[in-house]
C-alpha cells in the first residue's frame, strides 16, 4: 500500500505553487497517495491529488478558529502517514496530531517573527512582544515536531538543525523547457516589462508604475501585472496614475498560463522594497524570470545582488527610486544583444542550480526518513 501524506494549509490556496505545484506534485510522482486540506481544494487538477475544500474565511480571527478547527476535523479523518503543515496559525493542530503519535511536518515559508514586526494590523507598541511570543512558539513546538522544511537559509537558523531542511522555492524546470530564450526582446513590438506574484504598494507596485512616467518618450515600453492587488483598491489608484494606460493587469493565471506571459516579455522586474522580510527572501518571480530566459531588474539587496550580478543576469537597482528603476529598463531595451545574453546567464543557471528538480530530492530524502520510527 502507498503511504499516505496530507498536506494542510488554512492561510494559502490550493493551488498554492509551493504546496501544490511543487511538493504535493513531486510527492505524487514518488509513489505516495497525496492529499490536500486548503481553500479551494475541489479546484485543483494535478494528477491523482485529492483534495477536501475549507470555506474560504470571512476574516483573520474567522480563519484561525473555524477554518483551523474544520482542518483538525478533516485532517483527523485522514490517518495519513504523514502531515505536512504550511501555516503557523497550524501548530496547535500539529501538536494535536504528535499526541497522537502522527509524524509532523511544519514548513515555514517565511521569517514570520520579523513579518509581525511590519504587519500593519498589530499596533505599533505591541509589535515587539507579538514577535517576540510567536518566535517563543514556533521554536518550542519545532521541538515536537519530526521535521523542519525552511524557504530560505534564514528561515531555517531559527530551528533545530538535526530535523530542518532548507528547500528553498526554486521553479520547475520541466514547465520552461520550451521557453524561447530572449524572445520577447526582439518581437518588433513595444517591450513587455512583466511583473509575477502577489502585487502590493510594499512589493513595488507603484514605485515600477512611477518608473515609466521617466522613460524616455522613445522607449515605448509598458508594464503587465500577473497576479492579485493587495488591497484590490490598489489597482485603481495604479490605473489612475499618469502612466496608467501603460499597465496591463492579467490577474491570477495557473503556472502554465504564467510561464507562456513570461515568453512574451523583455524583462522581469522584481523591485520589492526594503522590508526585512523581503531583504532576505528568495522570490520565486526572480527564478522564473531566469528559467523563461529574461533579464532581470531586481533590488539591490546584498543576496539578490549576488545572485543576479553574479550570474550576470540582469541589472540590480535601489527599488525606492523609480528614476533608477527607469534607468535600468532604458539600459536593456537600448542593448537588446546584452539583454539577451543576460536572459541566457540566468537560463543557464536554473539548469545548473536554481532548480526545484534538485531542492524536491530533498523532501523526498525528509518523507523517507521518517519511517524509521515515530
């Protein structure tokens, strides 16, 4: 009999690409049976998964008690081999199941005590001691659970060692293998300036729509959001802006749909502010951008300067300063041979390091040590 791996999410879709399109779908391929308790979950349409949909919340309070106790119940109902878990408003539900003697799996997406620190909602004066509490918390219940999966490197310096991997979300190679390198730089059309993934003022939204208002009249470039605003009332002040009716917003798209939108475009940008949560992540928009063979325009934060200047993929620039960001993108379009060469550094790179291929070994190598024992 195949064993068993549920994975849980009350915060995220399910057609999350690092739940679904990457773990639960490499898990499948191993010959596990896969389940998926998240919002959505009837809508997902990746092999054999299975999935048992939560009513999406009214609001935050809503999710974490009603959407977090119907998760217990349809996760208690499972008796899967293994949970894996992919929200810290989870862990009560996690320490449940390791009464239980079920083997736990909690993946940390991101630095979440550093997150509470800038959460807008949380007044100012209490920020520290939130912070300080859910650090108390995911540390401690890290130690009952049976593994750690951390996004980042520095995600994972908060955990045990011994029991955490670091499986950062790298792109799937398999899904850019008819990516046309450099296409879109040299398409006879206006260049496409594409931006993938959750859009927000903090993100860089408004600072990469100010950014057109100083390219040079000659460079007719326009820029394409794919993804949902955060708040929605942030794409009508985008279209409102003076360089509005140059911003195309395509909403959210399956991989699929992304990776052919990322063929027809002459540069990604990925200008997210200088947050602490950002300063230290790794997006995956930067990767997809390399995997589809385009030129980057990133912030220049010292890990993402090292791998985009590194690689010599693209250009990095301060993400504060639209004139700089304007810049970049004149620098590109102008030097279409150098653009071009760049988006074949950073293809060539995912191929050789950057890919989800390589990091999936790894949860693999996590599952099956788990069965050695509860």
């Amino acid at each position: 009999m195949p064993r068993n791996v549920c994975y849980l999410t009350t915060v995220h879709d399910a057609r999350d690409v690092r739940v679904l399109y990457r773990e639960a779908a490499s898990v499948l391929k191993q010959g596990y049976r896969v389940r998926l308790i998240a919002q959505n979950a009837s809508d997902i349409d990746v092999g054999r998964i299975e999935g048992a949909a939560l009513r999406p919340p009214r609001n935050r309070l809503g999710r974490m008690l009603c959407t977090g106790a119907r998760a217990l119940v349809l996760a208690m109902r499972e008796k899967a081999d293994i949970y894996h878990l992919h929200d810290p408003e989870l862990i009560p539900l996690g320490l449940l199941l390791r009464l239980m003697h079920r083997r736990v799996i909690y993946d940390v997406h991101e630095d979440l005590p550093k997150q509470i620190l800038a959460k807008p909602w949380i007044p100012a004066f209490l920020r520290p001691l939130v912070s300080w509490v859910v650090d108390r918390i995911e540390t401690i219940a890290a130690r009952a659970f049976n593994g750690i999966v951390a996004a980042t490197a520095p995600v994972a310096v908060r955990f045990p060692p011994a029991k955490t991997v670091v499986i950062r979300n790298y792109p799937v190679l398999s899904m850019f293998e008819t990516a046309e390198i450099g296409r879109g730089a040299d398409a006879g059309r206006p260049p496409v300036l594409i931006y993938v993934g959750s859009i927000s003022e903090d993100r860089g939204a408004v600072d990469m729509v100010r950014a057109l208002e100083h390219l040079d009249p000659s460079v007719q470039a326009r820029l394409e959001f794919v993804g949902g605003w955060t708040p929605p009332a942030l794409r009508r002040r985008v279209e409102g802006m003076p360089c509005g009716s140059m911003v195309t917003s395509r909403g959210w798209m399956p991989p699929v749909e992304v990776y052919r939108r990322l063929q027809e475009a002459a540069i990604g940008l990925v200008c997210l502010r200088p947050i602490p949560r950002y300063v230290e992540s790794l997006p995956v928009k930067l990767f997809e951008y390399m995997a589809a063979g385009l030129p980057v325009i990133a912030s220049d934060f010292p890990h993402w300067r090292e791998i985009v200047e590194g690689n010599a993929c693209g250009l990095t620039v301060d993400p504060l300063d639209p004139k700089a960001i304007a810049k970049a993108i004149e620098h590109l379009i102008r030097n279409p041979k150098e653009a071009q060469r760049m988006g074949q550094n950073g293809r060539r790179a995912v191929e050789q390091r950057y890919n989800w291929e390589q990091e999936s070994r790894r949860l693999i190598t996590l599952y099956n040590s788990l069965f050695g024992g509860r």
